[in-house]
C-alpha cells in the first residue's frame, strides 16, 4: 500500500456537514457617535436626537437626529435655492456626470455599505453585497444615461424639472430605496430633501460622504433623519412640489388625503400581498428556489415578496414536502456572516406585528410548520415559517406579514388561480411557475398586479418599471417611466394631488 493510500484510509468521514463562521469584518465602516441633519452641502446640528441599533444585537450604534419642522424647513429652503440658483439651468450632461460618479463612488465604496445596511438593517451581508449594492449603483449609472436624453424619452413633449422633491423611504432597502428615488429627480433636474426611515438611517447618512467625494453643488440633495412626525412635516411643507413615498398602505393613504388640493405630484409605492402559481408542468426543484427566494429573502421584509403560495391540487404534496425539507437547511443568524440566508428583523415592533398574525393563524385553524433551528438569544429574530390548510378569508392570506411567512393554498384551474390570486386589497407583484409560455402571456394578461414574474421572482431591473394597483399604490419607478413623475411637461396636470 502506498503512502497515500495510507494517508487517506486515515482520513474520518465526517457525521454532518456545518458552515464554519464567515464573519465579514465591522472594521470597514468607520460611524460616528452623533449625525445632524445635512442641509445645505454642511452638518445641521439638531436639537433632538434619537438612538439607533443594530436589530441582531440591540447594541446602540449613534445618535441620530429628530428633525422638527423647522430644521424640515431649512432643509426645503437649502434644496428651493440649489434649485433656482443653478441646478435646474446646468447643461443635462453636466447632471449627467454627478450621477456618473456617485455611482463609480458606490462602487468602490460598495463592501462599506454592505456592511452598514446589514449592520443597522439586519440583512444578511450576502444580499447587501450581492443584491442592494450592485443595484443601487446600477440605478444612478441608468439614470446618468438618460439625463441629456430626456427630449428623446419624451418627444414633442418639452419636458422641466418639477422642482423641489420630497421623498420618504422604508427600512428594507435603505440604500436602494434611495438610489430609485435620488436618481432620477436628478437626471430631470430636480432637487431633493429626502427623509431615510427612523430605523435605518445611516446608509443615507453615509450617502451624505458620497455627495461630498462627487462634489454635488451645496443643497441639490438634503437629509434629515427623524420618526414619522419628520415625513408628516415633509409632507405639509408648502415649499415641495413632489412627494415620492414608499413604506406602508395606510401611511400612503394619509399622505394622499393630505395633499389633496393642493396640486403637488405624487407617486406611491405602498404594501403587496403577491401570488407565487405552481402549475403541475413547473419544474419543481426551481420553482422551490424560487418559492424560497420570493418569501425569505430579506426576511420577507419586500413589499413584493411572494407570501402566497397557489399550488395546482395534482402537485400540492411533492412541492410542500420539497419545501420542507429546502427550509431545514436556511441558515438564521448573524447577518454579518457570509453563510446566513436568513437574518434579524428590522425592530421590535415589526417582530411583534409578525407574531400577532402568525399567532391569529394558528387560531383560524391554518397548520404550522417551523424548521428546527437555534434563534439567538439576544436581537429580534423569527424562524421561517409556512402555513398550510390555509382558506382565504384568513388573515394571514390577506394582510401583509412583512416577515418570514408563507401561506399556501391550492387550485385547480388557471381560472381559479386568477381569481385567487386577484382576490388581495393589493396589487403589486406575482409569480407564475409553468413551461408553457402560451400559459404566461395569458396569466399576465389576467394578473392585476403591477410586475409578473415568470419562472423567476424578485428579479429587478433599472430600466424596468415597478409599482403597484389598488392598495399597493401608484406611479411606477424605474426605467423611463421612474422619470416622468419628476418632470412636468407643456400643458400637463399634477398627478395624485
């Protein structure tokens, strides 16, 4: 016997497979203990401030400001005056080339911000890196294209910036949220006060660096951080032309009964509630990947995640069973670890909202299934979650969960899956699994959703629009549709004023 076949006759054979610890390193972002506000190209000191945290941990990571009405005002003044005083008048390709180099900027940047967004947003790092950054960057370069294009987007239509821009974003997707909505009030020459979500202020802080390092014209973008009381004050500022707002059903509500009248634009991209169809020719295998990817990616922190599941009756066993058994293998934990599919939730109060539903679940009579696995002991955390012997009238299968929990239920006919999947106050997203591509074109068709997914989900795009009917809102963002709702043209009228 040789050497080497000594070697390995002594070689163990080991009992399970486990991932090692893959840490990615905290030492790449640098935070400070205290932000302002920035107005003006300058830090506003604030004069209150709240404390932010890291949801895996609870650990405090800075002081935050809480913007009053007043510091809202300064900022809406500071972007009024980059507005009429130059931004608005420079050549197009000159817009072009900021947008240009922030989004260069970000990408050199990018391992920096993975890490902040799964720091302060409870992501895994592995969809802050591969997903958030590399789309965030490829929005600005989109809209950097298209900014001395604009009479070609819009022939014989003359199209002028609105003015004054105000968006209120979500926590989710802090920085992505921010690069589809600041990129393409730039490209058509608007400025912009943006407001980031109380809890994950900091990418849009860090962001602040970014303009700076492009040398952004003082104003033309302004911060400032606070709880809802700073959005409602965004909102009734009588200096701002446009509001842009993603987040919640109801809080969209409130901000359209409140700029009724008044003639400011609007665009709103609010809850979802989406269907993800299994017919029985699907490929099984991909369709579960996609199954898990449509509902626990990011937690299931997606307004268009895919929290229903419509399984054809011929099918239902082999696809709950496969996915089972895909659930026992998601990884929950630290989201700074390069193996974790499934990290933090957001705050505590989201993780209460998930457990009343999931709770009001079990109680209708739906059948629950959690896949073993060791929660840590300190952070907000929830296992992934499926629901089975779901009806319709549940309320798991009609209210928006924003966490890690599916809820599936069957159909027969295409017919019925239309008529199931329709049968939501929402109307943003869906999924349909078939290889009959006939089969797709005629679901869509028959979808009221605003993005069809076909064979894939949670597939997005800069030049391909998104956004919702009915209760998940309306206006579009993304691809040259994003940039209409930032320009006014000859003779137009305001929308959703």
């Amino acid at each position: 016997m040789t050497e080497l076949e000594r070697k390995q006759d002594r070689t163990p054979v080991p009992k399970e497979w486990a991932y090692a610890p893959a840490p990615e390193s905290r030492d790449v972002v640098t935070l400070d203990d205290r932000y302002g506000h920035y107005v003006g190209g300058k830090w506003l000191e604030p004069s209150e401030t709240y404390t932010t945290i890291s949801p895996a941990t609870e650990e405090p990571l800075a002081e935050v400001g809480q913007a009053t009405p007043e510091e809202v005002e300064a900022a809406v003044s500071a972007a009024r005056d980059a507005f009429e005083n130059g931004w608005s008048g420079i050549p197009a390709a000159e817009r072009a080339k900021y947008l240009f180099r922030i989004a260069r900027i970000l990408q050199e940047r990018a391992r920096e911000f993975a890490v902040l967004e799964s720091l302060n947003g409870g992501k895994p790092i592995k969809e802050s890196r591969d997903v958030d950054l590399p789309l965030a960057a490829a929005h600005f370069f989109y809209y950097a294209g298209w900014a001395d294009k604009l009479e070609y987007a819009f022939p014989n239509r003359r199209p002028q910036p609105v003015g004054v821009a105000g968006q209120i974003i979500p926590w989710n997707f802090p920085l992505l949220m921010l690069s589809w909505k600041i990129a393409p009030a730039l490209a058509a020459g608007n400025t912009v006060v943006l407001k980031p979500a109380e809890t994950t202020p900091l990418s849009a802080l860090l962001f602040a660096d970014v303009l700076r390092q492009a040398e952004l014209p003082p104003g033309v973008v302004n911060i400032v951080t606070g709880d809802g009381r700073t959005g409602a004050a965004l909102v009734k500022s009588e200096g701002v032309d446009k509001i842009a707002f993603t987040g919640s059903t109801d809080v969209g509500k409130a901000i359209q009964r409140e700029l009724a009248g008044t003639g400011k634009k609007l665009t709103l991209e609010l809850g979802g509630k989406a269907a993800n169809i299994i017919f029985d020719d699907a490929a099984l295998d991909q369709a579960v990947e996609g199954i898990i990817n449509g509902i626990y990616f990011n937690q299931g922190h997606v307004c268009c995640a895919g929290s229903r599941l419509l399984v054809q009756e011929s099918i239902y066993e082999p696809v709950v069973e496969k996915l089972k058994r895909r659930l026992t293998t998601l990884r929950v934990g630290d989201p700074l670890d390069k193996n974790t599919d499934v990290g933090a939730i957001n705050s505590k109060e989201q993780l209460e909202r998930i457990r009343e539903l999931v709770e009001s679940g079990e109680q209708e009579g739906a059948e629950i299934y959690q896949p073993p696995c060791r929660l840590p002991e300190k952070g907000y955390w929830f296992a992934p979650t499926v629901f089975t012997n779901v009806a319709q009238s549940y309320r798991i299968a009609q209210e928006e969960i924003f966490g890690p929990v599916l809820s599936i239920l069957t159909f027969r006919t295409p017919e019925e899956a239309v008529e199931k999947a329709n049968n939501t106050p929402y109307g943003l997203s869906a999924g349909v699994w078939t290889e009959k591509g006939s089969r797709i074109l005629w679901m869509a068709e028959r979808l009221r959703a605003g993005v069809v997914w076909a064979n894939t989900f949670n597939r997005f795009d800069p030049s391909s629009p998104f956004g919702g009917y009915k209760e998940s809102g309306f206006g579009r963002e993304g691809g040259r549709h994003g940039l209409e709702p930032y320009m006014q043209f000859d003779g137009s009228q305001p929308s959703g004023g």
